[in-house]
C-alpha cells in the first residue's frame, strides 16, 4: 500500500508524499485488522476481491473523517485517484499469495491437524470430503467414534465414546483432550447428530476450550459458499441461515445482458477464424461445417446447438458400435481415440475451437457463456433428482468442468462442480471461471 501510494502522490505533487502515504498505509492496517483480514482462517476462503474493495472504500470514509477532524479539509480527487493502484496491488498480492498457500498444501505441508468426533460414518464421509480437494488447510489425523461402528477411512481411532447421554456431566472431556494432546491437533471438528447435539456438545466445548484446544462444529451442510451463510441466534439457539441460490433479480439481468452483449462481441472479432475453421472443416472431409445436436436447457427444455463437425458423417450411426468401448464412469460417451474423429476435428477439440459456433447459441438466449455442460437428451433420460437439478440454470459455453479437467473427471466429480456452480453462482464466480478458461483451452487437458 505504502509504495504505490507514495510513488503516485509523488507523481501528482501533493506536498509530503512519503508521510501522507506512511498516515493511509498505517489506516490501512487497522482497517484490515478490524475486518480480521489476516486472520489465517480468512486463507480457507480464497482472496475474493469484494471484501477488499469494500475495506478501500472503508478506508476512503476513514480518511475522509480524519482530514475533517484535522482541520486539513476534503481530500483532492487527485489524492483519492492515487489510491487506485495500491488497490490494484493488493488485490495483485493477495492473489499471489493465495496462490502460494494452494501450492504449499498440494505438497501436504501449512496443513492443521484435525481430530473428528463423530459417529463412524459420519467421520468417514468428513475425512473423504477433505481427501477429495487441496484447497483447504486440514488433514485428520485422529477420530472419537461415538458407538462402535467400523472407520473405513483408515484414520486411527483414538477413544470410543458412549452413544447415548454421557453417564457423567464431563465424560467425554478425558478421552478427547487425550487424543488431541496425543496426536497433537489443532483444533477439533464435531459432527452433529442426535447424539453430539445440546448440552453435550456444550460441555465438550468447554473442556476443549479450557485446555486450549479450537472447536469447529460441523451441520452436515455441503458446497454452500460462505458468503450465503448467516449466523443467527433466537432464544439461546444457535441459527445457521443459509440464503438461496441466486435465481431472479438485477444479478441475473446483468448475466443475460453480459452473455447477449459478449457472444455478440466475439462472434464479430471472431468472424476471421470461423471462416478459416469453416475452410479447414470443409477440406478435411465429406460433409457439412456445422454440426446440428440436440442439447437440453435450463429446466428440461431443449434446443438445437451448434458446432464446428470434428467428426465424420455416419458418427451417430457408428456411436451404439462403440458403446462397449466408453471409457467413462457416468452417462457421457468419451474415447480418447474416437476413430470417428476426423484428423482436423481433433485439432479443433484440443483447443476447444470446436465449440466456437455456441456463441450463436448464447446470442440466441438457450445458452450462457457460464454455466454447467449441455446433456445430450439420452443422458438427461438416465438422472436422477440429484442430477436434474444440473438444469436449474442455462448451460454454459465453458464452465467449472471444462476449466477443471473436463473428460479426465469422473460422472461424480462432473456433477459436484455442476451442482456447486448452480448453488453458489455470482457475478464474480463467472469472471474467474472466464479467465481460467483461457489457461484451460491452451492446456487442453481432457479434451477429447
């Protein structure tokens, strides 16, 4: 903060540069500390750039205050405008340094030690959660299984505590702060049930706490993102206030101007290519440039979408032959060495220019440039109610499955980032998820 500043405060003349920009980074500072931005807790979320543009303009109100308490008057608007790039570095460093902590945990390594209290099943759906992904700080080293249920996951067990009401007010404290001193963890995760709830859970609190140990409580709530989260408290209760997806409102006017206004966009700077691509398509075999496939939309309703043909003529006709050789897990049909793929076509597919013509699609209004992938009817036939809600919004020209390893992920992991989109879309969820697709497309992993 203090360097920009200074060096644009610098630049515009306004006298005492060093000392003004020394006053806002110091401000800075307290703003950060009174919105607990470097709490390390706070790395588990990201580093969205909402919360730190909302502490800037925290800052601009500080300031302002501070130069009317002063007697120095409102700031100059030059003095605001130098503000912008310490803004811009910040949001830079933290993204950086965000990046970083990721590294650093994929080689297991800044990682807090978790002991799970909880049912055996409950604990082995928590530890397989957090074996799934490496964004996060946690790795379970030890478990108190309430009954005497069998842990599958392999993690060691350290105590059995009773199932029903604890014969003792402070039963269960012995037996967990051992294991927690035992295999020097961190902090606690509890999962709730009718066993685990109340006064239980309350005292277990206290002994914990009493002993320095940190408790996390676990409602068996899944993918739901942070900032749809509320606590709330009524009567004693503790309320877990869980806001619903966003489905209607200025939100998603905006996506559907944006999706209108930048299909329009490209297709016209794009125009070049689709000619070259529409040449290349011609040449390499018999047939037409466009491929015609019926796709399904938001709730059910289908529509035509259009893509560069990758593959020869007679390929549906050729598809049932080799469904015995689907190398997939879900209801998608892939091969990575489709002999029904043209030599041009998997050019095309390695670089996602294949899917350039859906651009007419999200013109047309059946389909978004963000959003889960288009099912084939024959795939939408064969889900399930967990499944069909993959439909609750407009399919996507590029989405977390395309960015995330598209093919090389399996049916479930499909669904979980469709369903983790579609619960906990944002504004600025769909900018990352653009920017990572240029990353994507060049690598082309999973692309087949």
């Amino acid at each position: 903060m203090a360097l920009p500043t200074a060096a644009a405060l610098y630049a515009i003349g306004t006298a005492h540069p060093v000392r003004q920009a020394l006053a806002i980074t110091v401000i800075w500072v307290l703003v950060g500390l009174a919105a607990r931005r470097y709490a390390p807790w706070t790395w588990d979320e990201g580093a969205p750039v909402g919360p730190i543009v909302r502490d800037w303009l925290v800052l601009l109100g500080a300031l302002a205050v501070v130069r009317a308490v002063s007697g120095l008057g409102d700031a100059h608007a030059e003095v605001l405008a130098a503000l912008c790039p310490a803004l811009s570095a910040t949001v830079v460093c933290r993204k950086v340094i965000h990046r970083h902590i990721l590294a650093v945990r994929r080689r297991a390594r800044s990682l807090r030690r978790v002991l799970v209290i909880g049912e055996a099943g409950a604990v082995d759906a928590v530890v397989g959660q957090l074996a799934e992904r490496t964004d996060h700080g946690y790795v379970v080293v030890g478990a108190c299984v309430l009954g005497e249920g069998e842990v599958l996951s392999g993690v060691p067990v350290s105590a059995r505590l009773q199932v029903g009401a604890p014969t003792a007010p402070d039963e269960d404290a012995a037996p967990v702060a051992e294991a927690a001193e035992a295999f020097g963890a961190d902090l606690v995760f509890v999962t709730t049930d009718r066993h685990m709830c109340g006064d239980r859970l309350r005292r277990l609190s206290w002994a914990l706490h009493d002993r320095g140990r940190r408790l996390m409580v676990l409602p068996g709530v899944v993918e739901v993102a942070r900032r749809r989260v509320r606590i709330a408290s009524a009567a004693g209760l503790t309320l877990l206030d869980i806001s619903p997806p966003t489905r209607r409102g200025l939100p998603t006017l905006l996506k559907s101007a944006t999706d209108r206004a930048g299909s329009f966009v490209l297709l016209m700077a794009l125009a070049p290519l689709f000619v070259l691509l529409a040449f290349a398509v011609r040449l390499s075999s018999p047939g037409p440039v466009i491929y015609r496939q019926d796709r399904v939309g938001r709730d059910g309703t289908p529509f035509p979408m259009w893509k560069f043909r990758t593959i020869v003529v007679d390929a549906d006709r050729l598809k049932s032959d080799l469904a015995a050789a689907n190398e997939h897990d879900g209801h998608m049909f892939k091969l990575r060495r489709d002999p029904r793929v043209t030599t041009v076509g998997r050019f095309l597919r390695r670089y996602s220019l294949d899917e350039l013509p859906q651009l007419v699609n999200v013109l047309l209004g059946h389909m978004s440039l963000v959003g889960p992938r288009p099912p084939l009817p024959e795939e939408v036939a064969r889900y399930d109610q967990v499944e069909m809600r993959r439909l609750s919004v407009k399919p996507g020209l590029t989405g977390l499955w395309q960015v995330s390893g598209r093919s090389d992920l399996s049916w479930h992991e499909t669904v979980s980032l469709d369903l983790r989109y579609v619960d906990n879309w944002s504004p600025a969820w769909d900018m990352r998820v653009m920017a990572r697709t240029v990353r994507a497309v060049l690598d082309g992993r999973g692309a087949y």
